[in-house]
C-alpha cells in the first residue's frame, strides 16, 4: 500500500503534475518600466552571466536558471535585450517591456529645493557620483533576499513612479517609496548585507545605502539619525537609523528605494 503510494506520487513528479515547494523566494514580476522580468535562461552546469546594457543581472537557480532584471523607470516600451554568457554558449535574449502611464504628482516644497542655487548644483553633482557608485556594486560573496520586510511600520504611499512637480516645475519621477512615519521611529534592515554609503545629501536628507549582494542596493532617505557606519556588516532587523524630516520633503517619512541592475525599481514588488 505505502509501496504504491510512493511510486503514484513519484509518477506525478517525473509527469510534472506536483511540484515540490522550493524555498527561493523571488520578487513579484511586472514587465513595465520600473518593474522586473523574471527571464529563464537555457541550461548551464556553471551559472549564467548575464548583463542588462552595462550592468550585470543577479542570476538565481529554481528549476532553471532565472535573471531577475530590474527595467529602468525611464525605459522606453518595447523589446528589451539582455546579454548571456554560459558555459557552452553566448546570446541574447529578448523580452516586452509594456507600457505603465504613472500619474503627476505636485507638491510645495522650501524654494531652494525645486531650484538649487550653483552652490547646492556643485555639491549635487558630486553627490549624484557618489550615489552612482553606492549603486553599482556587485558583490557575489553576498547572497541577496528578494522577499523583503517593510523597513519602517507604516503605510505606504502609492507615489512610485510618479512623475513629479515641485513649485510648479516639472522634476525627476519619483524612484521610490514613501512610508509616512512618525519622527524617530526605527528603521531595521530588511535583509543582510553591507553599508556602502551614508550621510546629508542635498535631495535625500541622511540616507543610508546596503549592498546586499549581486547588485541589489538599498536606500533609506530623510533620516532624522544614522546609526551605522560605512563598511559595517548589519543583518535582518537592525536598527539602522530613525525616521526624520531631512532633505527635499513636505513631512517626516522614509524614502525606500530598491536598486536592481542600477534599475530603481517598484519597491512594492519585493515586499512580503
Ligand atoms: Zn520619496
């Protein structure tokens, strides 16, 4: 009897028909600027190296090999390539990216920060370098999480993407989300990792940056208090800094952003 119901599931296994449960845990797909395609690749014994333009694309292992890209908000709709490489062949592969009307979104803000004087542009463009550089990592000693807890209690609102206007001039869209949160409140690490950039940037106010490996990054903007440092080790659920008003804002919040690829992509689409 426990012989033939062992073999009746062994045939719905080898029939495809059961899956087993797998623990990886992946982000939620939407192919539209801004989201992720979860793209499978052919089979490989090494692991696949892909890039997505000029940056390289984390690459996971489930019942295929799978790149979790991360689409730029400012991609154009349309064919997208990425490029492979495994241990027997090197191609491209294609995939959609469909279109994603986000709405206009207008606030008031202190003058100088929808019109930086050339001081605050100088310092701007040496800050825009060192953000680049704290998102252009790729670490492959760390393992990265692509389910994640919300870093800060509260409930977020739906501003990803949005295109924004500040005193009535058109910006940069909105790369992130906003957690509205009472001043002080901690902010824990969602996952492990390493903090590759901290301090006062003109826009962001106290932020922190955590590479967390194969090109996924972290930031948390406004901070009224940065507890980490440079360098520093932190895991799931530490502490990092506490919620603040600082920088480019109209109220305290935290700004999450998730970096994929260099891609700020939809934060919602990693969280739990
Ligand atoms: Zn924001």
């Amino acid at each position: 009897m426990l012989r033939s119901l062992i073999f009746f599931i062994f045939l719905l296994i080898a029939n495809g028909l059961f899956t087993p449960a797998f623990a990886l845990d992946l982000p939620k797909e939407n192919r539209v600027p801004g989201g992720i395609a979860i793209i499978e690749l052919p089979e490989s014994k090494t692991t696949p190296i892909v890039y997505y333009g000029k940056y390289r694309v984390t690459v996971v292992k489930d019942q295929h090999w799978l790149a979790i890209v991360g689409i730029p908000l400012a991609t154009q709709p349309g064919e997208q390539t990425i490029h492979m490489q495994t241990d027997h062949s090197e191609n491209d592969l294609h995939f959609n990216v469909a279109d994603k009307q986000y709405r206009t979104q207008a606030l008031t803000v202190a003058p100088r920060m929808a019109n930086p004087s050339k001081q605050d542009l100088r310092r701007i463009a040496i800050e825009t370098k060192r953000i680049e550089a704290a998102l252009t990592h790729y670490t492959e000693s760390l393992q990265p999480a692509f389910l994640l807890p919300q870093p800060v209690i509260g409930i977020p609102s739906d501003s990803y993407g949005s295109r924004r206007v500040f005193n009535g001039e058109a910006r940069n869209p909105h790369s992130g989300m906003d957690i509205p949160a009472p001043m002080g409140a901690a902010i824990k690490a969602p996952a492990n990792g390493i903090v590759v950039e901290t301090g006062n940037f003109f826009f962001n106010g106290n932020t922190v940056f955590i590479d967390h490996g194969h090109g996924l990054t972290t930031m948390y903007c406004h901070l009224s208090k940065i507890n980490v440092k440079m360098g520093q080790r932190v895991k799931q659920g530490d502490v990092i800094g506490l919620v603040g008003a600082t920088g480019r804002v109209t109220g305290p919040h935290l700004h999450f952003g998730v970096s994929l690829n260099r891609a700020m992509v939809d934060p919602a689409l990693l969280l739990r």
